[in-house]
C-alpha cells in the first residue's frame, strides 16, 4: 500500500516535534532510509509499528491508529462499489 498522506503525516508531526528521524527509526525498528522511504509513501508501514511511533512522537496512539487504519481501508479499497454496505457488516461484528 502506497501510503503518501499517512507518512506525510507522520513525518509533519515529527519535523513540528523537532524529533530526528534515527529517534523514530530505532524505535519502529528501521533504519533512517526505510523510515526516509516510509514518511515519502515509498515504503509500507506495517500496524505493529504505530505504537512506538506514536510514542516516540509524544502524540495520541489511538489518533495515529485511527487514521492509519481509516486510510489504509481507503486506500486499498476505495473503488469496491460494496465498500459502505461491507464497513457496515464489519461494524455489526464488533
């Protein structure tokens, strides 16, 4: 998943914080050019990788997740013509 907005997103938030990306880069274990990568949308950002990086931003997790999940079910299947009715299903299981 190209993942340009969110990783943007994340790296916004680090250059406000004044963070250095090695910081961030430790600790979702990456080096400083996959993370480099990660924040351009050139590389994938897995789920078990927000936590860390939420904290080592000092920034909500839950708000990170949130909208790492919302855009990565957008990105993948915005164009699916049953996408409403299947969030909806989803949405009554849980």
């Amino acid at each position: 998943m190209k993942n340009v907005e969110f990783g943007a997103y994340l790296k916004a938030l680090r250059k406000e914080k004044g963070i250095p990306q090695r910081k961030v880069a430790h600790a979702v274990d990456v080096d400083t050019s996959t993370l480099s990568k990660m924040e351009l949308g050139e590389r994938p950002i897995v789920i078990k990788m927000i936590k860390p990086w939420a904290e080592t931003l000092g920034t909500n997790f839950k708000d990170v997740q949130i909208k790492f999940i919302s855009e990565k079910v957008l990105t993948e299947f915005n164009q699916q013509p049953f996408l409403k009715e299947a969030l909806e299903l989803v949405i009554g299981k849980l």
